[in-house]
C-alpha cells in the first residue's frame, strides 16, 4: 500500500500542509511587524532628539567645538548655507561616512523634514533624520576665519541631521529569524507526530470494523461490527450492521427461493421419471403409452408455466434501472384480458364479467406487457379458486391521486393466519393451495410488478366467502 494511500497519511499531510501555511505567514506576519515598529520607533526617537537638540542654547558652537557628547553611535551634523553663496557648511560630532543628497538638505531647509536609510563606507546602516532647526538667538557659525578678524554671527535657518546605526535592530531581527528558522520545522516535527497519534486514535474503531468485517463470510452473516460509539464512525457501523442486515435478509430469501423452485421442479420430474420407468418397464397397450404421454406432457407443461415464472421473478431482481414507462389505457388493458380468459373461466362454469369501468382518468404510466400480466395472473388466481358457479367481477375506479383496478371472486378465501403472506414467493395454504393449484408464484409476480410500476397490492379475503384483491397506480 503506498503510505499517501491511507486516511491517516492524507489527513496527517493536509494538516501539516495547513498547519505549515499558518505558520509560515505567522512568521513572515510577525517578522514584518517586529521590523516595522523597531524602525518606526527608531524614527520617532530621531524626531524626538531633533526637537531635543532645539532646545539647547548655542548647539551647533557646542558641537563645533567638540564638547557635545552625543549617545553610542549617534551622528549629529548641522548644515548652514555660506553666505553669498548656494553651498552649505557642515557641522558634525563625528565623521558622516555617508554622503546625504544636496535635495534631501534642501527639502530641510524648505521646511520638508524626511528620513533616509544609508550605508557607511565600511558597510554599517544607518538610519538619518533630516530637518530644520531653528535654535533661540543668534547661531555663531564656526567656519574658520582669518587670525584678528571679527567673528561672524548669522540667525539664517540651521538644518539637522540625526543619523543612528541599525545595528541593533538588524541583530534583534537576525534573531527572531533565526528562532523561528529552527521553530517551525520543530513545531511542523511535533505536530506530525501528534497528529498521527490523534488520527490513530481516531481511527481506531475503524481498525476495529475492518478486523470484524473480515472475519464475516457468507455463510456468518448474522454477525455484526462493533459500533457503540456516537460520533459519525458510530453512525458509519450502524449504516454497515443496517446492510448486512438486508444482506442476510436477501441471502436467506435467496436460499429459501432455491430450496422451493428445486421442490417444485423435483416434482414434475419425479413424475415424469416414474411414468417413463413404468412405460419402458413392460410392454403396454397404446392407451396406457398415451396415458403416460399424457402426464408427462402435464407435468412438462406445469415445468414450463414454472420455469417462465421463474426467470419473470428473476429479471424483475435484475432489473433496477427505470423503465421508459408509457401511457397505458387501464380500462382497455382489463377489458381485454377479461376477453381473453373469459373462455377459461367459462370452462369451470364461472361468471367472470367486467363491472362499471370508470374510463375517464384511467390511464397509468407503466409498461403494457407487464400490466397486462398483473391482470392476467390475478383473474387466473381467482379462477383457480373458486367453485363452479361461482362469479369473478373486475372493476376500476379513480381518485385524485389513484387509479385501482379490483378482481373480487367468491371463491374459498384466505385464512387469517395465511393472508400477511400470500405474496410471499412458493407460498401456498396447506388446504387451498395445493400444488394443482399453481406454482405460488402467480401473487409474488404481481407484487414485483406493481411495486416496479409505484403502486401497491392488497387482499382483503374471508375463508369461504371470497376474497378481493386491489392494485392502486398512482396517476401520472
């Protein structure tokens, strides 16, 4: 089995797939933030030193001087412009190493402040304030002069410069980087681990089911699997157990089906058998050979009406696909029919007719052949169980949502005890249904049938009195 195969392996991969995901962004997310707030916090602490910076008298001598002792680090330069001339001086605590652009210091002196991020000549980042700095009084502007000249003093508009190293702020994100490089790999590592501990543990009752379930052959069906739980692998065994229920329900109606179809085919060979054994045994007259012939064509014939039964029930099993159902004259069909075997009934001397036929609304949705053979079967059925002079009526009648065809005869009736299963397959009343009344096969056709066709069937019978058999098709 290849280890993508299985639920646990799938479920375990799209968790970490997730879970990495969330991670991942967690981190870029976490990350961008952390750098974004140290430098906007290093921003605003160079605003805060400009506006520091204002507030000392005569700053710019003090730092021209070198007594200005600034914090690790820090740069502090301040730009006049020479007077006369577009060129700008410098004052500076320290070495610059990075050149600002001219447009950056006169965007300052336009009253423009900005910040900038530019790298030393040995590499080292640095963070610059740029904005104008108008000092109380005058600023004495410390240009060298030449020896015995007097001092030059100017109130022009001083622009400062505050630049920090990013030093710190590279190494305090060099380090979350690095945390969470080694994090989410030993995070995703442990989730994986315990992901696959929870999915086994939720897997469990499945493991159980499989184990249970190959164990059940055909022949021990009646067993079940384990589902006491009540999450949806609960409900899972349950829906399982529910069709092997249904599975051992059509495996006993299959053997009982073939126990009785092999009964009822032993007989007629047995006959047949038994007639030919005696005809070969002595020479006999030729009524007795054609008496001979005759049973065995009797019971050859009885084989065959059994057999045709047989393979009706059969692709009526088979055959779960719908059927092109189409307009049928329901009315017309039981007319017909009652045509036909109106020869049959008057044979026995029985009075088959056909009551008030209601033939507005009659017509169903169905397939012609097989309705007709539900009639068939039912007017048969009533034929072989009533006496002479007996009467067999066929009516149909509609409602809203039905159309009903009915057979009423006034034959012997069914028992109490026999009526829930008269349309059970080889069902049969021990006194009334014997074998030369049929097969027990004529009702379960029709069930099949009508329940192929949406409808129903239903008896309503009193030994000895009669019985009345009702199919309902819903109307179309």
């Amino acid at each position: 089995m290849r280890p993508f195969r299985t639920i646990r392996a799938r479920f375990t991969g799209w968790y970490l797939v997730i879970l990495a995901l969330l991670l991942i962004g967690l981190s870029v997310g976490l990350y961008s933030y952390l750098s974004f707030t140290l430098r906007r916090n290093l921003d605003r602490v160079l605003v805060d030193r400009v506006a520091q910076l204002a507030g000392t008298p005569n700053i710019v001598q003090i730092t021209a001087d070198g007594r200005f002792e600034g914090m690790l680090g820090e740069i502090i330069a301040f730009y006049t412009v020479s007077e006369g001339t577009d060129a700008y001086d410098v004052v500076s605590n320290r070495l610059l190493g990075a050149t600002l652009d001219d447009s950056v210091i006169a965007r300052a002196f336009a009253g423009t402040p900005s910040h900038a991020t530019l790298s030393s000549p040995d590499g080292q980042a640095l963070r610059f304030y740029v904005s104008l700095l108008l000092p109380p009084g005058r600023v004495p502007i410390p240009t060298p002069v030449p020896s015995g000249a007097p001092e030059r003093a100017s109130a022009g508009p001083v622009v400062a410069v505050v630049a920090q190293p990013l030093d710190g702020i590279r190494s305090a994100l060099s380090a979350l980087g690095t945390t969470l490089l080694v994090a989410v790999p030993l995070t995703l590592l442990l989730s994986a681990g315990g992901g696959l501990f929870l999915v086994r543990r939720a897997l469990r009752p499945v493991d159980r089911m499989i184990a249970s379930a190959r164990t059940i052959e055909e022949t021990d069906l009646a067993r079940r699997l384990d589902a006491t739980s009540n999450d949806e692998l609960g409900r899972l065994g349950e829906t399982l157990n529910g069709m092997l229920h249904r599975l051992e329900h059509a495996f006993r109606r299959q053997r009982q089906f073939t126990d009785d179809a092999s009964h009822e085919l032993r007989s007629p060979l047995s006959v047949i058998e038994a007639e030919a054994t005696l005809a070969l045994r002595r020479e006999r007259s030729a009524d007795d050979y054609r008496e001979a012939l005759a049973t065995i064509a009797d019971e050859a014939a009885g084989m065959n009406r059994l057999i045709d039964q047989l393979l009706t029930l059969a692709r009526a099993d088979a055959s779960r696909e719908p059927s092109v159902f189409e307009s049928v004259d329901l009315g017309a069909l039981a007319a017909d029919t009652v045509t036909a075997l109106t020869p049959l009934a008057e044979e026995k001397g029985i009075d088959l007719r056909l009551d008030s036929v209601s033939t507005a609304g009659a017509s169903i949705a169905g397939l012609p052949d097989q309705i007709r053979r539900v009639i068939t079967n039912l007017i048969d059925n009533a034929i072989r169980y009533t006496d002479p002079a007996g009467s067999i009526a066929v009516s149909i009648d509609t409602t809203t949502d039905l159309v009903r065809l009915r057979v009423r005869d006034t034959g012997a009736g069914i028992a109490p005890t026999d009526v829930p299963h008269v349309f059970n397959r080889f069902h049969r009343a021990d006194k009334t249904r014997g074998r030369n009344h049929g097969s027990g096969l004529g009702l379960a056709i029709c069930r099949d049938l009508v329940s192929a066709h949406g409808g129903s069937i239903d008896v309503d019978s009193e030994l000895g009195r009669g019985s009345t058999f009702t199919v309902s098709f819903p109307r179309p």
